[in-house]
C-alpha cells in the first residue's frame, strides 16, 4: 500500500473519486457475471399455468416433478422456452406429468 499525502481539498477530492470509481467498476463487473439477462419476459404460476391449460395444482406438481423454474423469494417465475422444451421433452417420453 502506498502512502498518500494530501495538500489541498482537491487532491482529497480526486482521491476519493478514484477510490468510487473503482469500487464501482468492481461493482458493476459482479453483477454482470452474477446472473443472466433474460431476453424473455417471464410468466408468473398463474400465467404459465393459463398457456399450459392446467390448475395451479397442477402447476405445482410439475414444479416438483422437475419443470424448470426461478425462484425468487417466495416467487416462482418461468421461462416460456424452458417450459415449452420441457414439455416436448416430456412428450416425447408419453410421460406428461412427471417430468424428470
């Protein structure tokens, strides 16, 4: 670590935002690596289980057979594409409602 004299309110100035700056940048590059941009809107249980034409029961029973969900907090999000690939996976294997 460097020692760092300073003379005047302007060098205090220019310390500190040279520190915020890189603070910053730091800030900033963790969040970008942190999650995904979704490109997608996503659905709400309610929404997702209106387009796939089942009860929120239903719904809920996928999710814990492996339907492929967000969760934030409480809430559980879908991906339209994620759920439409796991259906026609699950299609595929005449295996509906388990989709393991």
């Amino acid at each position: 670590m460097e020692t760092i004299i300073i003379t005047s309110e302007q060098d205090l100035k220019r310390c500190v935002r040279e520190v915020l700056q890189d603070e910053m940048k730091a800030i900033l590059a963790q969040i970008s690596v942190r999650g995904p941009a979704y490109d997608e809107p996503l659905l709400t249980r309610k929404e997702t289980a209106n387009y796939l034409n089942i009860s929120l029961v239903t719904l809920t029973d996928w999710v814990r057979s492996g339907l492929p969900c967000i969760r934030k907090g409480r809430r559980v999000l879908f991906l339209k594409s994620e759920v439409l690939a796991a259906m026609k996976g699950a299609s595929r294997k005449k295996r509906i409602g388990n989709l393991k």
